[in-house]
C-alpha cells in the first residue's frame, strides 16, 4: 500500500509543479505581452499623430497655393477631396488595428492624399510667383519634416509589431496568446521606394511654363 501512497504522491506533486509553472508561464506571458502591445499602441498613435499633422498642414497649403493666377483647380479639389477621404476611415488613433482589412483601408486613403500632394506639388513648380511666398516656403518646409516623420513613425511601429508578433508565436505562448486576447497584428506594406521618405523640393531654376488658361 505504502508503495503506491508513494507514487501517488510523486504523481500529485509533478501535477502540482506542472501546474505552478503553467501559471507561471501565463502570467509571466500576460504582463509580457501586455508590454509589448501597449508599446505598439503608443506607436500607432504617433503615426496617428504625424498624419494628423499632415491634415492640418493641408488647408493653408490649398489656400496659398490657390492665390496663385489660374491654377489648376481640379488639383486643388483632389487634393480636398482625398483630404476628406482620410477623414472617413474610422479607425481607434489610440489602439492598434489587428484587423489587417483596416489597416490596408487606411493605408488606402493615406495613399491616395499622398498621391494627391504629389501632383499638386508638381504643378505647383509652373508658377515661380510661390517661390516669393513666405508661407508657401514654410508649407514646404513642414510638409517635407511631416514625410519625413511619417516614413520614421511607420518604421517604428512595424518594428514594434514584430516584436509583439514574434512574442507572441512563440513556444508556449502561442498556446496561450489568443485565449488571452493578444491577437496577430498587421504591418504597415512596404511599397516600393517606401523606405525613402518623398522630397518635397521644386526647381525655381528652370524657366516656368506659361500656366495654362
């Protein structure tokens, strides 16, 4: 009898031991987790930040640059429209997506302002009379520091999603993770030339093209 109390209390102790450590693994999972996805959050919401930044920045620069004689005003409601897009996707500034559709629809209206700008910035290189304008120089000089920013915040959130991302797929955690509710989250896509941030720069050197009527 003595012999089997005996394994019986070896079995109940290596029970005991599996089930400290289990728990020990979650918790210690948990509050590591917990880290990384505040870490992420804080991330998402600088990028949040910089492209709000942007946004405000967009208005002066569509009101200075429509001071100038006949231009283009199909430039100008695109880049108000796409504006007005961006505003439309509704997305937590404060809490990063785990829903890769949103994020990519997000990254889809961001994208399609960018674009926008760009073609403004073009056109806005057919009239020399804005280089002697002291506030289009300095829209010029904020929205070249915003790009900037944005490639630099876009960069540290996706390196932070790693790390959650990695943490979480990794033995045992990935047992755990999702009944813990830490979810996979997405990156931001790399496009090509992304890793370089867009220059916002005009040649005033050149002779302007006589703008059209």
């Amino acid at each position: 009898m003595k012999p089997v109390l005996g394994c019986l209390g070896v079995v109940v102790v290596a029970v005991l031991i599996a089930a400290i450590m289990t728990i020990a693994t979650c918790v210690g999972g948990f509050n590591k987790l917990t880290g990384l996805s505040q870490s992420v959050d804080a991330k998402w919401a600088q990028v949040q930040n910089v492209y709000q930044r942007r946004a405000d920045l967009i208005p002066n620069l569509v009101n200075t640059v429509a001071g100038a004689a006949n231009f283009e005003k199909s430039t100008l409601v695109e880049v108000t429209n796409a504006r007005a897009s961006v505003g439309k996707v509704q997305i937590n500034p404060n809490s990063a997506p785990t829903d890769p559709a949103q994020l990519r629809q997000f990254e889809a209206a961001q994208g399609g302002l960018s674009s926008a700008l760009s073609r403004l910035l073009v056109v806005a290189e057919k009239y020399p009379d804005l280089k002697a304008n002291s506030n289009f120089q300095a829209l010029q000089a904020q929205l070249e520091g915003t790009e900037n920013r944005i490639s630099v915040e876009r960069g540290r959130f996706n390196e932070a999603v790693q790390e959650y991302n990695t943490t979480a797929r990794r033995f045992p955690l990935v047992i755990f993770a999702p009944a813990m509710g830490f979810l996979p989250k997405p990156y931001f896509s790399a496009s090509a030339g992304s890793e370089v941030p867009p220059k916002v720069q005009f040649d005033f050197s050149s002779p302007a093209a006589s703008p059209a009527k």
